[in-house]
C-alpha cells in the first residue's frame, strides 16, 4: 500500500534552492526600494518569506496529491462490502455437519467422522458444499441488518428523544435489530433456500447458486424460494434482537472492568473486546434461535408441495418431538460463537477504517463521579 506522504523526489524538488546563491548570501533590504531593487528576476532569493511559502505550498500541493492517490486506492470499490462472507466460508464445514444432522440425526455421530465420510465420498470440495448461496445470501443480509440497524437505532432514538433513548436503550437497541433483520431476511431467504437443499440432499441437488435458483423455480415457482421465509423470520429476528442487544451490553460491561477509558484503548484492544463481546453474544443467540433453525432446515428439506405452512411444522414436530429442536446445538455455540465473533471484529474494523468509533458505548460518565 502506497505511503500517505510525499515521496523523496517530491521533497528534493520543493526544496532544492531557488537559485546558487539562496544558500551562501544574506540580502540586506532597505527600507525604501527602489525600482531596480524590486526586480526579483535579477535577485531571486530577494525575500525570504515569500521563498519560505512559495515552498511551502509546494510541500502542501505534493502532500495533496500523495495522499489522493493513496485515498483512491484505498477507497473500497462499490458493491464490496461483505460483511459476512468472509466468516460465512470459514465455517461452511461446521454449517454442513449442522444442516445433515438437523435433518438426520444418526447420519453422523461427529463433526471429524462427519467431514471424514464427506471427504472421502465427495473430495474436499465437498466439505464445503453450500459455501456459493451462502457468500452471496449473507453478502446481502449483512449489508442490509448492519446498514438498517443503525438507520433504525437513530432513527427510534431520534423518536423518543435523547433522555428516554438512553434510559431505554436496551429497547431501542431491540427494535432497531428487529426491523433491519425483517428485511434483511427478505434478501436472503432466496439463498438460505438454495444453500439448505444443497447441505441436506446427497449429491447435492444443484452445482452453485444459480443453477439451484433455476431448479428450485422451474419445479416449484418463485413462491419455492421462499417456503421457508417465516421459519426464517422466527430464526433470525429473535437471534438478531439478541446479538445486537447482549452484544451493546456485554461491551458496555466489559469496558466498565477494564481500566481506564474506552477512549484510552487504541483499535487492536477495541476490535478484541468486539470479537469477545461478539463470541459471548454468540452463545446466546445460537441457543435463542436454535429450535427455529432446525424447523428451517426441515422445512426447506421435508415440506411438501402445497403443503400448508402450520400443518408442515405440526408434522415435524410429531415426528422429532421437543429434544428433536435441540439437534446439533453444540456445534452451532462453536458456530454462531466464532461466526459473531468474526462478524463484528469485521465490522468494527472497517467502522475504524472509515473513521467511525467502534459498536458498543462505554459505561456513562456520570456514573464515575
């Protein structure tokens, strides 16, 4: 990455000497001129102030153009914010192993026997079947829930007023999660379809994304693409309330046993308290939302065409009763944990980036006198 600051070449051309003698003579200046005096083409270091800010403007025009050019390639291209992606891939395998054994629980005994079984029959590519609907599903639930949810939190803030926003911020922080993941999961259920059917059919159903939004449309409709959109709903609102809402108050709470100032703390300390509020968030968003995530799962695999929506969950639920809606809840803590965890560390990193403060108000001052 280029350097934001002149470059040598810059700095010998600006303050090389106006001319062979700017270095070895004083000029003496009357304080009446006259005309010859004043002629600067023959004496070019006649004053040295204007010489002083001529080259500092100079400096200050090379710095401008340094610096632009660093900010134009430093600048992110328009459409390449991902903030979930990059997590997302991460753990695609463990998201497999979940999705097989949400819908058959015997299938595998264990995550390493798991990935073993699929690798040998599928090759390591198939450790990662599903990772093309979810980079692209959760590309665009993330810039969707982020964007809106600070859209909103100011938004209900603005609402209440300042006083009622930070007695009720819990609240605010509730509802402001909840709407930008309403329509947040308007965007990604078309993928979060796609990407359940590729995990849970051997072989998978569809090569990539596309191919399975065509299949799945071609047979059902696009009314296919969204089956499992209010399972989906109940997923991810209730899990999204809970992130952003434990996540606000576990860094709140985290800053208060740190010493000193969250102010005081430098970006690296700030993105580490983010990956650990966001892992301990995590925990807790993954056991909030689980029983909807393993309907979602089944749905998007068993629901029959036609079938009503009540009357599918109702036939689930008599087939795996209760204990079935905890199926794969430990490797959805690791999951969730890690995948928040990296979420908002991303996040952060990138608020940083741009010049905004780090997810996460430290404890009010008013409390500390």
């Amino acid at each position: 990455m280029p350097i934001p600051f002149p470059t040598q070449t810059a700095l010998g051309a600006v303050f090389a000497p106006s001319s062979s003698y700017g270095q070895s003579k004083t000029l003496h200046a009357k304080t009446t001129q006259s005309h010859l005096l004043a002629r600067e083409d023959i004496y070019s270091a006649w004053s040295v102030t204007d010489d002083a800010k001529a080259k500092t403007n100079q400096l200050s025009d090379a710095a401008v153009k340094e610096f632009d050019k660093v900010k134009s390639k430093a600048k992110p291209a328009p459409g390449q914010l991902e903030l979930y992606s990059p997590a997302y891939y991460a753990v695609t395998p463990l998201d497999l192993v979940k999705c097989r054994r949400q819908v058959d629980a015997k299938m595998y005994k264990g995550n390493f026997e798991a990935w073993g079984k699929i690798s040998r029959a599928e090759g390591i590519r198939g450790v990662f079947t599903g990772w093309s609907p979810t980079f692209f599903g959760y590309s665009v639930q993330g810039a969707f829930k982020y964007g809106l949810y600070e859209y909103f939190k100011k938004t209900y803030s603005d609402v209440v007023g300042p006083e009622n926003a930070q007695k009720y911020k819990t609240w605010v922080y509730l509802a402001g999660s909840a709407s930008a993941e309403f329509f947040a999961d308007i965007g990604l259920c078309p993928f979060e379809a796609v990407k359940v059917r590729m995990q849970t059919t051997i072989p998978p159903f569809a090569t990539g994304t596309f191919s399975g939004i065509s299949s799945i449309v071609s047979k059902e409709g696009t009314s296919g693409l969204y089956k499992g959109l209010y399972p989906l709903w109940g997923r991810q609102i209730p899990y999204t309330m809970m992130k952003f809402a434990s996540f606000e108050t576990i860094v709140e709470q985290l800053y208060k046993g740190l010493p000193g100032q969250k102010s005081d703390y430098g970006s690296i300390a700030q993105t580490t308290v983010s990956f650990t509020g966001g892992y301990l968030a995590g925990i807790l968003c993954a056991i909030v939302s689980h029983p909807a995530d393993v309907m979602v799962s089944k749905l998007n695999a068993n629901r029959q065409p036609g079938e009503a929506f009540g009357a599918a969950m109702g036939r689930i639920y008599k087939d795996i009763g209760f204990s079935g809606l905890w199926n794969g809840l430990p490797v959805r803590i690791v999951m969730i944990g890690t995948l928040t965890g990296l979420q908002w560390m991303i996040y952060d990193s990138f608020k940083i980036y741009m010049g905004f403060p780090t997810t996460g108000a430290a404890p009010p001052q008013e409390q500390k006198k």
